[in-house]
C-alpha cells in the first residue's frame, strides 16, 4: 500500500498574487512543501491538485505529478476537503494500487519538513483506531476565552457573550489551532468521511480519532500577504542554517 502527499495549489489567488509560487529563498513557496515530501522516509508519490497552468509547471519542474482539478473545486469559496476526497481518488486512479494515507500538505507555506511528515505518517499509523494526525500550536494569548468582537455601534466586546473569563490564562483548558503543517488522513478514513464528516472542526475530512503533533509557534505558518513572506523569509533562514 502507498503513502502519499497530496498539495493543494489553487490559482487566482486574492490574498497575495501567486501565494503559492510567489518567491521565498529562492524557490517558488510550493517547492519547499514538494522537497520535504521527496526527503521523507515514508512518502511514495507526491501529487499537486491544482488549476493553475503556472502552478502545473512548477510541479512538474519539481517532479511531482499533476491532478488537475475541475472548475466546480476551484472556486475561492470551494470546499478544501471535496478538494482533497477528489484528488485522493484521481491519486489512487493514476497509481493503480491501494493507498494507505494521504498527507495533505499547502502551496502557501515554506516551513514543511520532512521530519513532521513522517511522524504524521508514523503516528496515524501507530493504533488501529487513530484515524489521522495534524500538526497544530498550542493557544496562549490566542485562547478563544481572550477573543472579542465588533458589536453595531463599532465598540469591542467578548465574543463569548454572557461569560466573563478570568484574567488568568493558564486556567483554561487547553486549546489547539491547526498550523498549516502536515494533514495525514487513512484513505479509508478519508473516504468515509465523505459521507460522516466526523472530523474536529471544519477539518471534516480527518475523521474521528485525529491525533496532534504540537510545533512550537504562535499562529498559522502559511503565506497570504507580503508580512507572511518575510516571516517565510526568516524562518528558512533560520531552518536551514540549523541544518
């Protein structure tokens, strides 16, 4: 059975123009994501779901194989897991042999590792009963009982409405946000999760029993404006001095 990585790419992006191949290190953003699923021990295809003509030729200049996606999928609103169930099943029809997992990894971030894929892999695989794995930051300052909202009239208020949180942070439970690293989901988990969608959030895709791989860092670590890319810029730096 193969494990494989699916990259989810789309085109027409609003965010940042061209946030998936736009230049970090030297590189289009996506290649990064594509070189770490090569060097990971576990990995035996890398597919790119995508529309994008540009984003295609990157792919395949970067030896992944290309599924292109239908246009109902690449809208700015399309679902990302009826994205990820299509391209899984394109996946499984162009290497014609059952496929064990998929990790799901994003054009639009640079700090993908080849380390955290495997463990993804390794973890997922480690019980019967665990479905998949993601890697996820721990909130702190970020906790959902610190978050406000603008009311009407433009003024800040809880958007927790009628609960006062205590000021103290560490009385909270634990909160988890996913991190923009590695997705590994069980193609059958995935497939029935087509129809149960029992996965945490609106991580719909990953089944029930999804276990965390904590990283430590403060927010998401994708691209979507020019300030994200310089933190690109200086995490690769950092990455690849220690290396």
């Amino acid at each position: 059975m193969k494990n494989i990585v699916l990259l989810t790419a789309k085109g027409g992006n609003r965010s940042i123009e061209d946030k998936n191949i736009v230049n970090i290190g030297g590189k289009p953003s996506m290649a990064w994501s594509i070189e770490a699923a090569k060097k990971a021990e576990y990995i035996d295809e890398i597919f790119v779901t995508t529309e994008d003509a540009k984003i295609m030729e990157v792919a395949k200049d970067y030896g992944a194989e290309v599924i292109e996606r239908p246009e109902e999928l690449s809208q700015p609103f399309s679902n990302h897991g009826d994205v990820i169930i299509h391209g899984a099943k394109e996946a499984a029809k162009k290497i014609n042999e059952d496929i064990q997992t998929v990790t799901v990894l994003l054009g639009n971030t640079v700090m993908t590792v080849s380390e955290d894929i495997d463990e993804a892999i390794e973890k997922t695989l480690s019980k019967d009963s665990i479905d998949s794995c993601m890697t996820v930051w721990k909130a702190q300052d970020d906790h959902p009982k610190r978050a406000m909202v603008k009311n009407n009239e433009g003024y800040l208020e809880s958007y927790l409405q009628g609960e006062t949180p205590d000021t103290n942070r560490q009385s909270y439970k634990d909160v988890y946000f996913y991190d923009q690293g590695p997705w590994t989901v069980r193609m059958s988990s995935l497939l029935r999760s087509e129809k149960t969608k029992e996965g945490p959030g609106p991580w719909w895709w990953m089944g029930k029993n999804c276990m965390p791989i904590e990283r430590i860092w403060v927010t998401g670590r994708d691209t979507h404006s020019n300030f994200d890319v310089s933190i690109s810029e200086w995490w690769l730096k950092k990455y690849l001095e220690s290396k």
